[in-house]
C-alpha cells in the first residue's frame, strides 16, 4: 500500500503543474474542476491518465496516514513495548521524521536557490518547518515549501493527538466521535475556503483516515474470524468487486461538497482490494517502492524542479519518465545516506 501511495503521489505532484491539466480538489472544493475532469472521462485523450493522476494521485496522503494509524495501534497497543510518556514519545515520532525530512529540504533548498524561480523563506517559516508545526501558521499553502513537506507536520500533530486521547480511551467511541466533529468542522466551511484549507492542512482533514487506521488495527481479528470465503476464486472476486465499487463512488463522491469529505474512506477502500489482486511481481515492484518511500517523498520536488520547467506544455510524456526515473534513481542513492544517519532511540 505504501508503493501504491508514493507513486500517485509522486506523479501527482508534477502532473497537476503542467499546463492544461486538471487540478486536484485537494484542500478546498470546486465543482469546476471535477466537471473538467468528467469532460475528460468522457472525450478521453492521450493525456487522459495524466487527468487522473492530477486529480486523484493527492489521495496517497490518507493511505499513508491509514497506515500510520494502523502501525501505531501494532507497536505500541498490540506490541510488546512498554506505557511511555508524551514527551518520550513525541521526541521519538520527531526525531524519526526529521531523520528523513532534513536530508530532503537542505537538498531542496540548496537546489531552489541556483535555479529560476527560488521561493524565498522567512526566517519564522525556516523554523517552523523544521519544528514541524509549519502547518499551523496562518496560509501555510506560502509558508510549506516544498508543498509536499506538509505531510510531516500533520503526521506529527496525529501522532501527538494519538498519544492524549486514542491511546489512552481506546473505546471505538472516542475515534468515531473524533471523525464526526472534524467532518462537522470542515462541512460548515463550504463557503469559506480559506479556513477549511487552514483546517484540511492540519490534523482536522487527517482524522477519518487515521481514524479508520486505528479502527481496522484493533478490530481486525474479529473482521478475519467472521471472513467465510475461503475459495481463491470467490476470494478474487470479491476483491475485484470491493474495488470496482471503490472506483465508481470515487468518481460519484468527490461531485459534490458534502460527499467529497468522505472520499478518502473509498480511497482506502478500493487499495486493499488494489493491492490484493496484484501479480506477485508487480506486487513486488511495489513493495520495492514502499521500502524507499519515505526516501521518494522527499526527494521527489527536488526532481520536479528540474524537470517540469523544460516539459510544462509540450513532450509532457518525456518530461514525465524523466521525472520518474530520475526521482526513483537519487531516492535509491539518497536511502544510503539516510541509512548513515543514527536512528533516534524510544
């Protein structure tokens, strides 16, 4: 799953620069971007998967916040480790993130700098992106760059909300009533697009899948003691069909405001069955790209601001291999040095 996340992203990323692409619904809504993308759908081109990509590859954050949901409830709930306090367990998470964070965003930086268009920093946004509270600063779309890093400063800020609350009233209530508030939060901003990107950019619009992380984890052996099917082919079938079904709401939800909130359950949804009808060898290429993706996340608009200049209106396939194989070479090389560094001790 993580393989299937880091590659929608990493496309997604560049895709939706280049010109006469469809832009995602990401941190707010607009109808018209959808209506573009079913206009595409419809009247499919060569550069129908590029659409798609743009449109829905961002939806690789909540499965990567599913699984961290889900891997919390393993080690520290279901695993062997002992009670820890906060701050132990925040300088840990922490440490573990910029482990992998800095050696990207020096890269980055230093790159942006000696090549056109250099986003200059303020001191206060240096600080905060290292602090990882980057996110909670007023507009953090201007304050977090590269955009993608603001994936460390959510991260943090659910596992720190895991730590006072879920870990300790472990009660399905308390996630569930976690999930309806922030969706409550976020359906009253309909009209105001500024406060629901604030809220969607921190722990508010991270909750419904790390939520449904912490839920599976902990009801997953009754879910698999109640599993009938044992037949490979009915299992197959029920698969695909779990994953037809995903694709189809996918497009029907993200129509209209109040469904569009709940699109990355089906995301979720429809990359387990995903990865569950996988070939063994294309499912271990993406395993391969799950052991680096942490690597590929932030290397990724490193190579993007190379390549995508050059390729922004015309040989947009080429620019996109370029892309790819570029991103895919340095975080394999880039792993080495991260793997030099001393890992933080819980």
């Amino acid at each position: 799953m993580r393989g299937v996340a880091i590659l929608a992203i990493m496309l997604h990323n560049y895709c939706h620069w280049l010109k006469g692409i469809v832009r995602e619904n990401e941190y707010t809504w607009q109808a018209f971007k959808f209506d573009q993308l079913w206009h595409f759908v419809l009247n499919p081109d060569e550069l129908l998967p590029m659409h798609l990509v743009s449109f829905f590859g961002h939806y690789g954050v909540p499965v990567f916040l599913f699984l961290s949901g889900y891997g919390l409830v393993k080690k520290y709930e279901q695993g062997k480790l002992p009670e820890i306090g906060l701050w132990r367990f925040v300088r840990y998470n922490y440490l573990k993130l910029f482990r992998i964070f800095i050696v990207g965003f020096v890269a980055f930086t230093m790159l942006d700098a000696i090549t056109p268009g250099m986003h200059r920093y303020e001191w206060t946004h240096v600080v905060a992106m290292l602090g990882m509270f980057a996110n909670l600063l007023e507009d953090p779309s201007h304050v977090v760059w590269p955009g993608p890093y603001w994936y460390f400063s959510i991260t943090l800020q659910l596992y720190i909300l895991y730590h006072l609350l879920f870990y300790r009233w472990r009660h399905w209530g308390f996630v569930v009533g976690a999930i309806v508030i922030c969706w409550l939060f976020q359906l009253s901003c309909e009209h105001d697009a500024m406060l629901l990107e604030r809220l969607r950019y921190n722990f508010v619009g991270g909750v419904l899948p790390f939520g449904m992380g912490l839920l599976l984890a902990r009801f997953e052996p009754q879910l698999l003691k109640n599993w009938r099917i044992t037949n490979s082919y009915q299992l197959t079938c029920a698969w695909a069909l779990n994953l037809i079904i995903a694709i189809v709401f996918c497009f029907m939800f993200s129509s209209s405001f109040d469904r569009w909130l709940w699109v990355p359950v089906l995301i979720v949804w429809g990359t387990i069955p995903l990865v569950k009808l996988m070939p063994e060898r294309v499912l271990n290429l993406f395993v391969w790209l799950g052991g680096i993706s942490a690597v590929i996340f932030v290397m990724h608009p490193l190579v993007r601001k190379i390549f995508v200049r050059p390729y922004i209106y015309d040989d947009l396939y080429a620019g996109l291999l370029l892309y790819v194989v570029a991103t895919l070479f340095l975080s394999w090389l880039f792993k080495k040095i991260i793997d030099q560094l001393p890992s933080p001790k819980l």
